[in-house]
C-alpha cells in the first residue's frame, strides 16, 4: 500500500480508537480500553489505597492491552510486509466482534472490554512499520505534543510552517471518533460496538483489494 493510502488508514484507525474509548469509558465508569495511561493512574491509586478490588479491572485491562501489542506485533512480524495492514485489521475486526457478541450476550460488561483493549493493542500494529508515522495509534499524548512543538518551530521559522498539520489532524480524529462513539452509545446502547467491527472489517477487505490490485511484478520481493 503507498503512503497515501496508509495515511488515510490511520486517520480512520484513530477515530475507530476513540469511538471504542469512549464506549469503554462510558460502560466501565472512568477506565479505558486504549488509554493505559489512565488506567495505570487508576491502578496505582487502588493499589495505594490498599483497595485490592477496585485494582482487578484497570490490572486486567492493562494486561489485555499487553496481550493485544504482543500478538498484533507477532502477526507484524511473522507476515510478509505488504499483509500487514489487513493481517492485524483481520485480528482487531475479530476481538470488536468478539467484544459486540459478549456484549450483547448480557455478560459482565468488564469481559466485552477486555476484548476492546485486546484490539486497541493490536491496533498500533497496523502502521508500525511506517516510520515516523503516528496515526492509527492510541498514542494521542505524543501526537499533541508533537504538534505543538512543530507549531512553536513553525513559529519561529525552524520548520515547514504546516508540519504540525498531520498531528493536529491525528488529535482531531481522536476527538471526533469520541464524540461520535459517545452519541452512538447514547441511541444504540453496546450495540454500537457494531460500528467499530464494521468499519475494521472494511478496512481489512479494502487493504487486501488494494494490495491485490497492485500485485509486486514477477521476479520481485515484497
């Protein structure tokens, strides 16, 4: 897939990230499915305050994001390179289906979201190996950062003046994503986690149409 297309992927990916955020936040009351920050936050704060209980989810979440990283980045590694967008698209279109399907079954909701961290660990697999590229990740804290540093050196005539545009557009599709999975969950309830699969699922046919369109020529390696 040519860079453009992988751009436009990864715009797409992050406001999938916040779509599923936000359900998870909602259903699970402050905790999160891609943001482990806040959910370390949460750990530790539990585990402070000697609160072993309310320890158990942030420290499964966590675990399960790990989990996801792990086999989204076995799936990277051990796939010729040009199957890896829809290889690790395929795994986080399985875990949110599995997420829905649980949901939807009336099982604890803690269970569906461990599913969702199991996909937004994969999920920053899909892009890792183009460099210097963040979208598509759950990383929002360094895409603003990188954007406001890019920002002050535009200011100061030190760098392109719309480098900072790319990050800006990563943030923005985060926030958008959060917002519309917000609404979602206000009319469809945890059917609304039938959006995020749909979405990875076309994501995953497209990518595997696109590079089967461009097949390498005979005799050359990709």
């Amino acid at each position: 897939m040519t860079r453009p297309w992988l751009l436009g992927f990864g715009v797409v990916l992050t406001m999938l990230a916040g779509f599923i955020d936000a359900l998870g936040f909602i259903r699970l009351g402050g905790f999160y499915t891609s943001f482990m920050s806040g959910n370390t936050t949460q750990l530790a704060v539990a585990v402070g305050r000697g609160d072993g209980f309310h320890a158990v989810l942030p420290a499964l979440l966590i675990a399960a994001f790990l989990t996801g990283a792990v086999t989204g980045g076995a799936l990277a590694a051990l796939t010729p390179a040009r199957w890896v967008t829809p290889a690790v698209l395929a795994y986080e279109t399985v875990t949110v289906t599995a997420a829905l399907t649980v949901a939807i079954e009336d099982v604890h909701i803690g269970t569906a979201s461990l599913f969702l961290a199991l996909a937004m660990g994969g999920q920053n697999a899909v892009l890792a190996h183009v460099q210097g590229f963040r979208a598509g990740t759950t990383f929002i804290t360094g895409a603003l950062f990188s954007f406001g540093q890019k920002a002050a050196l535009a200011l100061a005539g030190r760098a392109p003046r719309l480098g900072w545009v790319g990050d800006a557009a990563v943030w923005t599709a985060l926030l958008i994503g959060a917002v519309a999975g917000t609404l979602a969950h206000t009319h469809l309830g945890v059917a609304a986690l039938a959006v995020p699969a749909t979405v990875a699922g076309t994501l995953c046919l497209g990518a595997s149409l696109v590079i089967l369109s461009n097949r390498p020529a005979a005799g050359s390696v990709r």
